[in-house]
C-alpha cells in the first residue's frame, strides 16, 4: 500500500514539472525567446572546413577554429 502511495505522489509531482516546464516554454516564446541549440552555416562550415584540412589542420583544431561542437564538425561536408 505504501508503494501505491508514492508512485501516486511521484507521479503527481511528475505532472507538475511537466505542466510548469510546458508553460515557461510558452512564456519564454511569447517573450521572443526560442529554446535548444543554435543552427550553423553547414555551407559555409563545411567549405571552410575542406580549406582548413587541406592546409593541413586536422581534426578538433577544425571544431576550434570553425567554433563549432564536435557533432556537427563530424557531419560530412557539403561541399565534397
């Protein structure tokens, strides 16, 4: 009975933190804000990633320089 009580409780609270999360996503967008990752250039990242590499810069100095994280330094260049 016990064990009922508290997943009752848990979930309870679990619907809270997902209602007040919802509702600042919302009031952060109607601020103007939007949430998440920023998006790059993969046109001009990637070119100037084949340029780099081909002065002979390798790998995470390329993340370095480009300013970008590792996932998107990892994604094929477009302009290959």
């Amino acid at each position: 009975m016990i064990f009922q009580i508290f997943g009752a409780l848990s979930e309870f609270e679990r619907n809270l933190v997902h209602e007040r999360t919802r509702s600042g996503l919302v009031a952060a967008r109607d601020r103007g804000r939007i949430g998440g990752r920023a998006t790059g250039d993969l046109d001009y990242m990637g070119g100037y990633k084949v340029i780099m590499e081909k002065i002979g810069v390798r790998g995470m100095q390329v993340t370095t320089q480009i300013n970008v994280g590792r996932p998107l330094h990892a994604q094929p260049c477009p302009n290959r």
